[in-house]
C-alpha cells in the first residue's frame, strides 16, 4: 500500500472508530473477559436462609443460582463489579422476628460476598419493613457496620404479607427518608407485585406488566407526595428503564414533553412547565435527579424514550441475573438496539457508576 493510501485508509478507520459504532467481535470480545470493565448495578444473589424461608413456605420458585454461577456470568459479560440485592417477593411475612431476621441474613450474606471476592461485588441492603424501628437500626448496621453501598427498597410495601399497599412515597416512611437524607444514602429500588394488581390479566404474570407499572406509581408517588423534592440527599435508582413513566412523558410533563430532545434538553420555544407545590424545582429537575438501569430495557423503544427523557449521566447498566438472558447477552443487546454509540456506551456501562458509588473509586 503506498504511503498516501495508508494514511487515508488509517484516516478513514480512525474517523470510522470515533463514530462510536465500532462493530464488536473477536478482539472486544477477548477484552471483555480479559479485562471486565463494565458495573452492574441489578444482579440478585439470595442469602440461603431466604431461599428456605421461601421454599419452606412455598412462596416461589425461582432460578437459584450459585454465587460460582454469578461470577461465571458476570466474566462472560466483562462485568468487573456487580452490586448484588434480594429477589422479590421481599421478606416481609406477617411476623416482624421473622422479617428482622431475614433482613439480618440477607445483609450478612451479602457482605460476605464482598469481603470474600474483593473488588467483585458491592451490596444494597435490605430493611426489613413495614417494621420502621426495626428498619432504622437495621439501616445503622448495614451502613456502619457491613459498609453497605446503599439500602434496597421495593416499590411497595405495607402490612399485607407478600405484598404491598404503600408506596414509596408514603408519610409512613419518613423516619426511613430523614435518615437517608441525612447520610446522603443511595436507594436501589426493584418492582414487586401489589395487593391491588395480582393477575388483574388472568394468565400474565407480574414482571411482564405490573413490574413497569409498580416502578411507575412509585416513581409517582415520590413526586406527587414531595418526599422527591423534600429529601433532596436521597438518589433513587430505579430498574428497568424506569418501567412504563418514560412512555407517559406526556401526562407526567404535559406540554412541555413535544419539546424533549436527547438529554432530557428542552427545545427552543418550550412553555413553562406547569407549577406543582410539591415540587417547587419541577417535575421535570426531580425526574433527571433519579438514575435509571438498563435492565430488561435494551430495545430501541425503552432505551430511547427514556433518553429523551433524562441526561445520559443518569443511565446505569443492569442485567437482573439470574432472570432473562446472560450478561453476555445484555451487553449485546445494548450495542444492537442502536440509541448509544461507543462512548455512550461506556458511560453507561461503567463511567455513571464510578461517579455515582464510592467504593468503585477506593
């Protein structure tokens, strides 16, 4: 090849790669699992008190899988860290000994997932709620104690065992919100069925509408009770792409969602959004405050209406192991859904994360 030929030809490959939409295969695949760079932030391992617990109560069935299996699932997806919580239906029974002791379990388990792989796995913990004095002390341990990276909420809660009838943004909470507020906490929070929604679809099981729907009235009740706005120390991540609020822009936002572009930026000749008590900065600033995973959510239609929605610093990576596909196959899809080029993608995948968790950056 002559000389000029090699420079345009290696000119054309490096504009090529700064595009972004580098096609991944063979070297990247060896990179990712020779060099794990990527941070998951939803991946369940459940202490095996819980799993007896639901087992010997016939709760659920649900894919056990071994913490061996966890790190071979993370390596094939060049996961490097992975921030570990308890699957659903959460632990609270009827009996609050029983649910302070689950919390206990669950919390120890995990922290011994950290200690024992260092550098692998951070944890959310759980509170054993609707105890609220049970879930302050438990907080104080996790925290102090277990160096947790945050405290795990479901979606809904109250005193029907299984399953809720508050949500998140309910006064019953506010001791629990005064305290993460004070100590700035992360809350990782995770959809689970409600009382009022069980198999409304005879049929269709919970993840496959009610889970979007869930994450949606909480996210609108944190708003629409100003516990948002009142606790502004408090960042609230929420999984799957923010369930179905992305795709109600409109009724959230009202006139002023035509105007999104990429970034959550409002176009030129936007109105005013509508004045709101509860949220005296907008509804709009208390949505791009929360984080938002990508789990179960890489398609084209989620992961761009939701990034319209909010800057791109605000999007996480998750896989939700051991549910639905390999890490592997997350990475994939995120790539081939096509609403991220390359430097997007590492944003996501890694860079939000090491921002946003500080044990990442020890």
């Amino acid at each position: 090849m002559k000389p000029s030929s090699r420079r345009e030809f290696l000119g054309r490959l490096a504009a090529f790669g700064a595009s972004g939409f580098i096609p991944r295969g063979g070297f990247a695949a060896q990179t990712d699992a020779t060099h794990p760079r990527r941070i998951n932030v939803h991946h369940h391992l459940t202490a095996p008190a819980y799993v007896k617990f639901l087992t010997d109560n016939k709760v659920r069935d649900f894919p056990n899988k071994s913490v061996a299996e966890g790190v071979e699932d993370m390596d094939k997806g060049g996961i490097a860290t992975a921030f570990t919580s308890i699957i659903g239906p959460g632990i609270w029974f009827g009996n609050i000994a029983d649910t302070r002791r689950l919390a206990r379990e669950c919390n120890e388990f995990a922290a011994k997932l950290v200690r024992d792989h260092p550098g692998r796995f951070g944890m959310f913990a759980s509170l054993p709620l609707p105890d609220i004095d049970g879930s302050l002390r438990e907080m104080e341990y996790a925290l102090d104690t277990l160096k947790a990276d945050g405290i795990y909420l479901f979606t809904n809660f109250g005193q029907t065992p299984l399953y809720g009838d508050k949500y998140l943004g309910d006064p019953a909470l506010a001791p629990i919100y005064e305290e993460l507020n004070r100590r700035r906490v992360i809350v990782y929070t995770h959809p689970k069925d409600n009382y009022c929604c069980r198999e409304v679809v005879p049929g269709v099981n919970g993840p496959t509408i009610e889970y979007g729907t869930d994450t949606t009235r909480a996210i609108a009740s944190l708003l629409y009770s100003g516990t948002a706005a009142k606790y502004p120390d408090v960042t609230f991540i929420f999984s799957h792409g923010g369930g179905t609020m992305p795709y109600l822009a409109s009724r959230f936002l009202g006139g002023i969602a035509p105007y999104l572009q990429d970034g959550g930026v409002l176009k030129a000749g936007a109105p005013a959004e509508a004045s709101r008590p509860t949220m005296p900065k907008g509804m709009l600033y208390e949505l791009q405050k929360f984080y938002y995973d990508t789990a179960q959510a890489e398609n084209p239609l989620s992961l761009g209406a939701l990034r319209k929605l909010v800057p791109l610093r605000q999007l996480l990576f998750g896989t939700d192991f051991p549910f639905g596909a390999g890490a592997a196959e997350h990475v994939k899809n995120l790539q081939v859904c096509g609403v991220f080029n390359a430097q997007e993608l590492r944003a996501i995948e890694r860079d939000n994360a090491i921002r946003l968790l500080p044990r990442l950056r020890s």
